[in-house]
C-alpha cells in the first residue's frame, strides 16, 4: 500500500514531494495525517482513483482504402483500435474527407493508405502520426499507373508485411510476437490464393484469358495469370468521352478478342456498357467484379476469390468455390 502511495502521476502530489517542497513542512505532516487517516478508513481506492498512472493508451490507426482496412484488422486484433475511413463498395477515386474522418487522423498514431494515388483525399492527410503509402513500400519499383494492386495475391502479401512493420515499434513489446504470428499466417493465406488463382486460371484455353471492363483495374491480376485485359474506355477514348470512331474500334478490338462476356463494376451497368454490349453481341456479366476494395460482407480474401470466380465462369471455366471457401475460412481464422 505504500508502494501504491508513493507512485507519482502526473497531477497528483506525493507527501515526499511535499515534504521538500519550499513552501513548509507543515504542509507535508498535514498531508501525510490525511493520507494515513483515509487508507485506515477504507477509501483508498476512492481517493488514489485520479492519482494511479493511467494505463497506456491503445494504439489508434485508420486504414483509408483499398483492402487495407480488413488486413490491418485481421493483423491488429485487439492490440489496435482500428478505423476505416472508405466503406465497403465506396469509391476511392472520388471520396472526400469528412469531419469525422479528419478528427480521427487528427488522433491517429498510424494511418495507412493504398499509396500509387488510389484516393487523391490522401494527399490531404492532417496528423500527427505517421503515415505509410502502403503499396509505395511495397512496391516500389512499380512505375505504372493502375494503383489497384491488391488483385495480385503476391501484392497483398507484401502489404502485410508492410501493414505488419509499422504497426510493430509502436505496440508495446509483449503484442509484437502475437503481431508477427498474425502476419505470417496471413501471408500464408494470400501465397494459398495465389497458387488457387493460378489453377483456376490455368483451366481456361488461352484464348479465353480475356477480362473486358470499362476502366483499367485488374492489370496486376492479368499480369501475374497471363490474362489480356481490355479496359474498353481507357484505352480507346479520351478522358472516357465515347467518340463515334472510338465505339468502332472498341466493337472492333472486343469482338476479335475471345471475350465471352463483358465485365461490369456494377449492376445494373451503365449505358456505355449496355450499348458496347448490343454492339458487340457479348451479355454483361450477371454478377459485378468487386475492383475498388472489399466487397459488402466480404473479407479481402473472399472478396478475391469472388472476382476470380466471377471472371472464370464468365469466360467459360469452371470455380472451384469449394476451395475458395476453405481459403475465406482460413482468412476469417486468423485469431
């Protein structure tokens, strides 16, 4: 008990402090009769409860986009308060800062984005925390300019690995091991989904690894498993305006391409879409590729394995949805 009495706080007076203090001895023996009259009465706890050094805060992040907020979760666990800015199906080429939003970075010791400008709102980022562009430092000698690079499993493991660094030095020592096993079995995962990307993929002939969608989001996936993306208003418009010429060239270049289906982010599609699709003879895909981060429900993992699904029973092949589960059920183990 007086250990306990002796701890000093911030805000709080010590009889040993008063007794060297400059002002009188008095105070002290006053001081000392008052402290030793309440612990014999009882109400110790009453009175040393604004006095006891405060528990170390938690660590505070915000995940801005992307897949990000479901991976720092799942490496978090309880060591963290998490907080995710863009909703699952928002959109991270449009979102603007809300005051909500800005008072949470305002708090944050770390706040992570996707990085490559995926959400042009990150360059606005006010904290005092620090801030990481998680696919910049995963990915830093990538000079192109598709910033969705979590459809490549092999990506996603990097970031965990970047995810997993910053968060360590600023958890207390005992979290770190816990961190660290997190993050091994989450990149575990994402080596898993990628080696089940790759036999899905495989089953299809190779004039049927074909991805058609309006804008250019998928390129690290078409990389990594060999597939030819045709992002139809990026690549044959400008500034996404659908000239007469360009709706030519674009019926031209899909109906030569082996496409079987055209690939939406949304339903119903727009319609640019819709007209490309009379044009061209090709039905929209009945279920949306989720591009823009985590689907609602979804994990980032799941979420992969339903895009996978959806682009390899679009253009012919067969999902092994039974594996994909296992995979989601792996993600969603990680204690």
């Amino acid at each position: 008990m007086v250990h306990l009495l002796r701890r000093r706080t911030k805000g709080c007076r010590d009889p040993e402090d008063l007794q060297n203090d400059n002002h009188s001895q008095r105070d002290f023996h006053l001081s000392a009769r008052f402290w030793s009259r309440t612990v014999l009465a009882g109400g110790v706890l009453a009175v040393f409860a604004s006095c006891l050094p405060a528990r170390a805060a938690q660590l505070t992040v915000v995940a801005v986009d992307g897949t990000l907020c479901d991976i720092t979760r799942t490496l978090a666990s309880s060591a963290a308060a998490v907080t995710c800015l863009i909703p699952p199906g928002g959109d991270p080429h449009g979102y603007r800062l809300k005051p909500s939003d800005r008072q949470a970075l305002a708090k944050a010791d770390l706040v992570l984005h996707n990085g490559f400008g995926l959400t042009p709102s990150a360059s606005k980022i006010t904290t005092s925390g620090k801030v990481v562009a998680v696919g910049n430092v995963a990915l830093p000698r990538y000079k192109g300019n598709d910033p969705h690079i979590w459809h490549d499993p092999a990506n996603s493991a990097a970031m965990v690995t970047v995810v997993a660094n910053s968060m360590a030095p600023l958890l207390p020592q005992a979290e770190r091991a816990a961190l660290g096993a997190r993050a091994a079995k989450a990149k575990a995962v994402f080596v898993a989904l990628g080696g089940w990307a790759g036999a899905q993929f495989s089953g299809l002939p190779a004039a049927k690894r074909v991805l058609v969608t309006d804008h250019q989001t998928y390129s690290h996936l078409a990389s990594r498993y060999g597939l030819k993306e045709i992002s139809m208003l990026d690549s044959y418009t400008t500034g996404g305006v659908l000239r007469p010429s360009s709706f030519q060239t674009i019926t031209a270049v899909v109906k030569a391409s082996g496409a079987e289906v055209i690939f939406t982010s949304s339903l119903p599609a727009n319609k640019t879409l819709r007209r490309i699709s009379r044009s061209t003879g090709l039905p929209i895909a009945k279920t949306p590729l989720y591009g823009e981060g985590v689907a609602s429900g979804q994990t980032a993992v799941s979420t992969a394995t339903l895009n996978i699904c959806t682009i390899v029973n679009g253009q012919g092949g067969r999902c092994d949805r039974g594996a994909a589960e296992k995979l989601a059920q792996r993600w969603s183990a990680i204690p």
